[in-house]
C-alpha cells in the first residue's frame, strides 16, 4: 500500500502527514473535525492554552465515540431480537397452516 505525504490544519497549525493513499480523504475529514472542535472549546473558554483545549477535544469526541457504539450495540440487540421474534412469527404460523 503506497504512502503519500499530506497537510492538514489543525487549530492554526499545519502538520504534514504520511498516510495511504486510500485514507487520505478519510484523514482530512478527521483533522477538520478536531480542528473544529478545538476551535468550539476555545470560543467556549477563551483563558485555556493549547494543550488542554487539545485535551478536551480529544475526550468530547472519544465521549462521541462511546456513545455510537452503546447506541450500535443497542441497534445490534434489537435486531437479534426482532430476528429471534420474526422466527417464532414464521414457525407460529407455519404450525397453524
């Protein structure tokens, strides 16, 4: 998998990146998300430095992160579920026919 250098801004600052090919898109839209949380945190609390706007960043979107997949893995058991009850349906009515 070939690698390609690129830039992304990240809270005014530039950072050149090594990244696949395949990824970069992906990468760019990722760095434009943190650039714009970290710019939510320091338009909310204008006396934090850098690092711990950074810091903050990171957790609000980690705390994101959990709640997708709390929610994805509610959204998987429902759909066992309604898998599970869809069978029951099939075989109750099978039996009744």
């Amino acid at each position: 998998m070939s690698t390609q250098p690129i830039e992304v801004i990240i809270f005014d600052k530039s950072y050149r990146i090594e990244s696949p090919v395949n990824e970069q898109e992906t990468l760019k839209q990722a760095a434009k998300y943190l650039d714009e949380k970290m710019k939510e945190i320091r338009q909310a609390a204008r006396g934090l430095e850098g690092e711990r706007v950074a810091v903050l960043a990171a957790l609000n979107i980690c705390h994101e992160l959990f709640e997708n997949k709390k929610q994805n893995d509610m959204a998987q058991k429902m759909g066992q579920a309604l898998q599970m009850l869809t069978g029951k349906i099939d075989k109750a009515l099978a039996q009744t026919n």
